[in-house]
C-alpha cells in the first residue's frame, strides 16, 4: 500500500510531503508505521570497511599476476586477471555499501504544494514530538479492535502531520521575515509590517499549540482506554483467583502438621524421661 505521507530527514532539514521522497548515493534506511513512511540517509562508518580494502589489494595482485601470465603465454592468465576484476568490483560495492546517500524529494520544485520543508531546530523538533506522538496513537489501534476504522485513522493522522508541517513551515519564514524587517526598526514605512509580521507568528504560535495538544490528546486517550482494559482485566483475574483460592473447604481429614508435631513431642519427651 502506497504511504499517505513521506517524511525524510537528515542532519539539517525535514521534508514532509504527500510525494515520494528517497535517498540517492548511498545507503537510506526506512521505518514504515501507519501511512506514514520515514526515511533518512543511513549513518556513515567512521571507518572504511576493512574488507574492501582487502579486496582492493586482491584484486591488484591477481590483476598483475594475470597480465604477467598472459605476456609469458600461459591462458590461465586470462582465468587470473577476471578473478582480479571481480575482487576489485566486490571492493567498490563494499565502499559504496558503507556510504550514506544524500534525501532526494524529485518533484519539491514542481508541486512545492505537496512538499512541506524544516531547517531550523526548533521547528523540527517540534515535529520530531508529533511523530512521537502519531506513532504512540498508531500502536494503540490495533488493541482497539472495531472501535477505530484504522485505514481512516491513518489517513487522517497522516493529514494532521502534513498540516502541521505546513504551520511549521509558515512560521520559519514569517519568523526569518520579523528579523529581517526587525534589522530596519528606524524605517517608518516598514514599522506596520513588522506588526503584521509579528501578529502573524503569534497567530502561528497558537496554531502550532493547539494542534500538538490535539495529537497529545488522541495518543492520550487511546493509551489511556488501552490502560483501563488492562487494569479491568486485571481485576476480574484477580476476582476470580481471590474466589477460587478462599471458597476452597478445609480438609475433612486430621491435620498432618499436628499429628507430626504431637508425635515429635511425644518422642522427646519419652527420650528425656528414659536419659
């Protein structure tokens, strides 16, 4: 099933977008929860793999040893020098195994509609906590049973993130916007901009509020059902282990403990009045 939205993030940007979004040059890894597809570059070695090292120098030895057979007139050479090529080959794949690619978002130009992108760390923090909170939603689903259309609640969530991206994006430029006009406060001309500008991202801040505790909300309240059922359930296990462990009858026969000790006693006392 196709994903309802992509979100890939590196180091330095989140892209959030209804269109698909890779990792090209190297190594991606990618997280697959509800309609939501995470991808970002896979982390690069500080090392160099020591096996493609090994197959480098290989390949460099059976090479030379190939064309040194070949001039001397021995066709095995040939056999040699492929052997050299393929260990050189293998080499290459275990370099570019280990290299992490760079995000690809193909279409961001084209459809920016469908593309919604985070630099600063504030804002894609922010984000990182409602990805936090969807994935804490979607694991509570499936528990739910037919209380929740699943399909529909991931498209829906999905959305939601989208539109908060989409708050996150506005705010980054309306706030890159405020310093700008903020470093020309003597201009007259540009003063009721700046309270415009400054209205605005205030607008956002509320907007950014209100849809996180939205999504806290519904990871909270899914978690919290799923929290009763298992306290209910704990009760009733505990309802019928406490009946069935207080409503058993006392043994009809002697108490084997008893008989035990009073013969124990008995012996003791026979032995002292005997020494």
């Amino acid at each position: 099933m196709t994903p309802s939205l992509y979100v890939a993030y590196d180091d330095k940007l989140v892209i959030v977008a209804r269109l698909p979004v890779g990792v090209v040059g190297g190594r991606g890894i990618t997280f697959r929860w509800g309609g939501v597809l995470e991808v970002t570059p896979a982390r690069e070695p500080a090392d160099p793999a020591p096996v493609a090292g090994t197959l480098y120098g290989l390949g460099a030895v059976l090479i030379l040893i190939g064309a040194a057979l070949l001039l001397t007139g021995y066709p095995v050479g040939g056999l040699t020098t492929l052997l050299g090529l393929a260990a050189v080959a293998g080499g290459w794949a275990c370099t570019w195994w280990q290299r992490a690619g760079v995000l690809s978002a193909p279409r961001l130009d084209s459809d920016r509609d469908q593309h919604h992108v985070l630099v600063e760390d504030a804002d894609r923090q922010v984000f990182a906590e409602a990805v936090d909170l969807c994935r804490r939603s979607s694991r509570a689903w499936p528990a739910l049973g037919a209380l929740v259309d699943v399909p529909v609640a991931e498209r829906q969530l999905a959305q939601a993130l989208f539109d908060l991206a989409g708050a996150l994006e506005r705010r980054q430029e309306l706030r890159e916007l405020r310093t700008e006009l903020g470093g020309h406060a003597g201009a007259p001309e540009l003063a009721p901009r700046l309270a415009r500008a400054t209205a605005a991202l205030a607008g956002l801040d509320d907007e950014v509020s209100r849809r996180l505790a939205t999504l806290t909300a519904v990871a909270v309240a899914g978690e919290e059902f799923l929290r009763d059922e298992e306290i209910g359930e704990l009760a009733r296990t505990a309802d019928e282990t406490i009946a069935r462990l207080t409503s058993a009858r006392p043994s009809a026969g002697p108490d084997a403990g008893s008989e035990l000790a009073e013969r124990t006693e008995a012996v003791l006392r026979a032995y002292r009045e005997l020494s």
